[in-house]
C-alpha cells in the first residue's frame, strides 16, 4: 500500500467517523426537538436548522466515502459486458467524468461560501457560508479519491475499504 492509498484510506475513515458522530448527534438534535415540544413545551429554536446543517455534512462526507469505496451508482452490467481493455478505458472515463463533476461542486460551494459568508445564519447566529463548505469539502475528497482509482486502474490493482 502505497502512501498516497494510506492517506485516502485515512481521509475516508475520518470522514465515515465525522459522519456517524455528526448521525448520533443529528438523532440527539432531533430528540431534544420532541422532548421540548411535547414534554416541555417550549421547542428549542435551534435544533431545526442545526438538523439541517448536520444533514448537509453528513450527506457530503458520506458521498466521498461511497465513491472512494465504489459505493455509488454505476453501470457495471453494461461495462463488464466489454472486454477487459474496454472496461478499464470505460472505468478511466467514468473517473474523470466524477472528478469533473467534483471540481465543478467544489468551485460553486466554493463561490457560495464566499458570496454567503457574511450572512448570520437565523436561529444558529453562524454563518450562512457554512451550508456550502460541506461541497468543498466533499468535491475535494472526491477528486483526491477518483484520482486514487484511477492510480489504481493504472497499475491493475483494487482499492479496499477503509472500514470504521
């Protein structure tokens, strides 16, 4: 295992890790809300949007995950179907066509962080820049992941996953 496999299976596990930590705080979130509103009477203000901030992040880290262990969405009936130099072009293609992708929502995360970073955010009194840093950070993991397969594909080899 080469050093740059070590980092991207370091980076997956922290963000697997991040994203179930941001899970069981997200289900506490999401009690407190219930407790408060049927059992208190007073629902916090704050557990809704602070919810929705925890999806974001667990969503986008998640993802990175799931491309860097190949758990996302494919055609792979149609590309085992290719011989085997076919298949490694199709799945060389399918890399660059994720990673493109990946710098494309990184820059526009990356232009609405900026464009919203001034903006306090109701409820939260946090930035409103913060729901886009999740796609920076996601379109990052991502690109460093597909170029790992794509090293991968390069020199015949499987990637693992990283595992909790």
């Amino acid at each position: 295992m080469n050093a740059y496999t070590k980092l991207c299976a370091a980076l997956s596990r922290w963000s697997l890790r991040t994203a179930v930590l941001g899970l069981v705080v997200l289900v506490i979130c999401v009690q407190w809300q219930v407790v408060g509103r049927y059992l208190l009477n007073d629902s916090p203000t704050w557990t809704e949007p602070f919810a929705l901030l925890l999806v974001l992040y667990i969503t986008a880290l998640a993802v990175a995950v799931g491309v860097r262990d190949a758990g996302h969405l494919g055609m792979e009936s149609v590309v085992v179907l290719l011989p085997r130099a076919a298949q490694r072009v199709a799945e060389a293609f399918i890399h660059l066509c994720v990673i493109a992708f990946a710098v494309l929502m990184a820059f526009a995360g990356w232009e609405w962080l900026t464009l919203k970073w001034a903006e306090p955010k109701p409820m939260l009194g946090v930035s409103e820049g913060l729901d886009y840093l999740p796609l920076v950070i996601s379109g990052v993991l991502i690109v460093l992941f597909c170029i790992e397969h794509l090293i991968a594909l390069w020199r015949d080899q499987t990637i693992e996953e990283a595992g909790v």
